[in-house]
C-alpha cells in the first residue's frame, strides 16, 4: 500500500512554533518517525507540507487517482475548509485525520473539524506519535478493504 502524510499551514515551523502546546521535535523528525512505522508495515510514504489550501486539494486527488491512503494534519483547514472536504470525499482515499495536540482541550473553534464526517477517523492528542498511530490505521483499513 501507499500512503501520503500530509500536512497543512504552519507545520513546516514545528520545533519551534508555540513549544507548549505542539513540543520540540519538528516536521523532519516525525517524517523520520513516519518512514520508521512505514518500513515495519511494508507500506511506501510520500510525505508533503503545504501552507497553501490549493496544494493540498491536489495531493488528495493526486492520492485518490494512485489508490493511496491519506493521513492528513490539515493544521487550521482543518476547521475551516470545505474544499479540503469535497476533495477528501471525492478522492475516494481512505483518510485518517490527525493533530498532534487534543483539539477538544482547546478552544472552541478548533472543535468542529470539517474533514472529520469524510475520513474514517481521528487520532488527536499524541503528539509526534498521532502520526505513527495514523499511519497505522489506515494502513489497517486498506489491508481489511483490500481482504
Ligand atoms: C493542529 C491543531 C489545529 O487546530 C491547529 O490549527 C494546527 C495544528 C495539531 O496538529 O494539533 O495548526 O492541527
């Protein structure tokens, strides 16, 4: 199986980018982390970050067209953007949504997530390792799909 990890606005300054709620290790490690979980599965990962809303749509459809997965930290589109939505529920791509910090602990707006009703989940709450846990499921809903 494929999985693209993709991520949104911001999160190409993680490491250094509010510590107290995101931690220290940055995009690079947890890429590093991902590629780890990724071998152990006998999966291949391409791994992305935009802060453009635009770039995104094209990496979903770009997963959907391939058969892959998506595991998706859509950073703050994640609450706002409904282009990210239509682009996830039209790919047809098995998408895990994640975020390192737990939204729900947070303020209210980062409650409501727009890609959740679309994607088969969501794992918040586990810093760097929501990625590991992210790559993890939906590695698991292709194998069952696949079955
Ligand atoms: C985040 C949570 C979002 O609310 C926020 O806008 C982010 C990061 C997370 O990983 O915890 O940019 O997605």
């Amino acid at each position: 199986t494929t999985v693209f990890v993709l991520n949104g606005p911001n999160l190409n300054l993680l490491g250094r980018r509010e510590p107290q709620v995101y931690g220290s290790t940055t995009l690079q490690d947890i890429e590093k982390l991902v590629r780890e979980k990724a071998e152990a599965l006998g999966t291949s990962v391409t791994f992305r970050q935009s802060n453009h809303e635009g770039h995104l749509v094209d990496w979903i459809q770009e997963a959907g067209a391939q058969g892959a997965g998506i595991v998706i930290n859509a950073g703050a589109y994640t609450h706002t953007s409904i282009a990210l939505r239509d682009a996830i529920s039209g790919s047809g791509a098995p998408t895990v949504e994640i975020h390192i910090s737990n939204v729900h602990a947070r303020e209210g707006f980062r409650h409501r997530s727009l890609i959740a009703p679309v994607s088969v989940g969501v794992i918040c709450g586990f810093g760097p390792q929501s990625y590991v846990l992210g790559l993890e499921a939906v590695h698991q809903v292709m194998a069952e799909r696949a079955r």
